[in-house]
C-alpha cells in the first residue's frame, strides 16, 4: 500500500470512527431524554454535533466530497448496497443465530432505505430540471 493509500485509509477510519461516536452520543441523548435528564440530553447532543462536524471535515480531506450530482449518485449506490446486500445479509445472520425476531425489524429498515432512495431520485431529478440550485 502506498503512503497516499494509508494515509487516505487513515482518514477514512478516523471519519467512521467520528461518525460512529457521533451517533452513539444521538442513542445516548435520546436514553437520557427519555429518563427525564433533558439538559444531559443536550449535552450529549452538543457533542454530537461537533463530533458530526469533524466527521465531515475529515471526509472533505479525504476528497471523496465531490460536486452535489455525484455526491448524490454516490448516495444512492450506498442506499441500494444496504437495501439489497447488507439488511438481507443480516437478517439470514439473525435467522442462523435463531433471532427471527429481528427479521422483521431488518425488513422495515430497508424499507425505509428504499423511502430515501425515492427521496435522493427526486433530489436529482430537482437538480437537473434547475442545476444552479433545487426549487423546494
């Protein structure tokens, strides 16, 4: 691996990393909200949001932020990777491990992937009728 290629796998590991942190303090937040602790909850979401932030910083350093029409081809390809490999994938995991519970939480997952697919195709389609910027 070339020094480029491990220092752009570095900065993709440190943005799932931020990301990740990112969404546990938005689980955790949400925990404490429901606990009655709203301040605690806002904190939390503070962090959050900062943590969103440098996540995304380190994705722009990355170069994989790209000019919109990309950015939203390139959501898409991630959207349809997880409606037809990793929620089924997943859901045949849950069923050999004999969580059929799961199956059918799995299953509205990915409907609601295919819901934001529906919404990223209508963001294209706006941005095509009016490339300057979408009309809402």
């Amino acid at each position: 691996m070339s020094r480029l290629s491990a220092w752009r796998e570095s900065l993709k590991a440190a943005f799932r990393a931020e990301a990740e942190s990112a969404a546990l303090f938005r689980a955790f937040a949400e925990k404490a909200r429901k606990e009655g602790k709203e301040n605690l909850a806002r904190a939390l979401e503070d962090i959050a949001s900062s943590k969103d932030a440098l996540a995304a910083s380190l994705l722009d350093k990355s170069g994989r932020i790209n000019d919109s029409y990309s950015n939203l081809k390139e959501l898409i390809a991630m959207e349809q990777y997880e409606i037809d490999l990793l929620y089924p994938r997943l859901a045949d995991f849950c069923v050999e491990d004999g969580r059929e519970d799961l199956v059918d939480y799995l299953s509205g997952i990915r409907e609601k992937h295919k819901k934001v697919v529906d919404q990223l195709d209508n963001l294209i389609e706006k941005l095509e009728e009016s490339p300057k910027d979408i009309k809402v």
